[in-house]
C-alpha cells in the first residue's frame, strides 16, 4: 500500500522572534491522521517538523512522535504541506 495525504489541512500564524510559521494536519489514506506537525521557516527555507515531546534524555531535546522512514516520503509530506500554505497565502 503506498501512503497519500489524502487531506490536509494547514494554519498560518504570526509569532515574532519564532522559526514556526504554521501548524498542519494530515489523514493519510483516508484512515491514520497526524496533528501538530509544525512549519518553520530559517534562513528565508521552509520546511516540516514532525510531532515531538520534549524530553530527558541526555543529549536529546526533543523525540518525534511519529515520522517518515524513507526521505522520498518526508519529501512528498513537505512538499503537500508547503504548496498548501503557499495556497493560503495566496488567497
């Protein structure tokens, strides 16, 4: 089986002094959904983050929740996030 955001759904907000630009939410498949994946923005490059927790651990700040195992998929998730913030934008 192949995995396809079959929905998303994607929040612009305004924090000064803050890398986060937005916040999403994805179904993939029509039956697994993820929330709180954060978008950021540094150095003028946009990218997506994953659902984490902060931690304990020595060394790690922060444990994702979930996340893509091949980077053709967590390409294909930015890429589907990003035009739909772009979409937002434009409107």
């Amino acid at each position: 089986m192949r995995i396809e955001i079959t929905s998303v759904k994607v929040v612009k907000i305004e924090r000064k002094g803050s890398a986060v630009i937005g916040y999403a939410d994805i179904v993939l498949n029509e039956c697994f959904a993820v929330h709180g994946i954060k978008i950021l923005e540094r150095n003028g490059k946009r990218f997506v983050a994953m659902p984490s927790r902060k931690t304990k651990i020595k060394g790690r700040k922060y444990l994702d929740l979930c996340h893509p195992i091949e980077n053709e998929t967590r390409e294909y998730f930015n890429d589907v996030i990003l035009t739909e913030l772009q979409n937002i934008e434009e409107k």
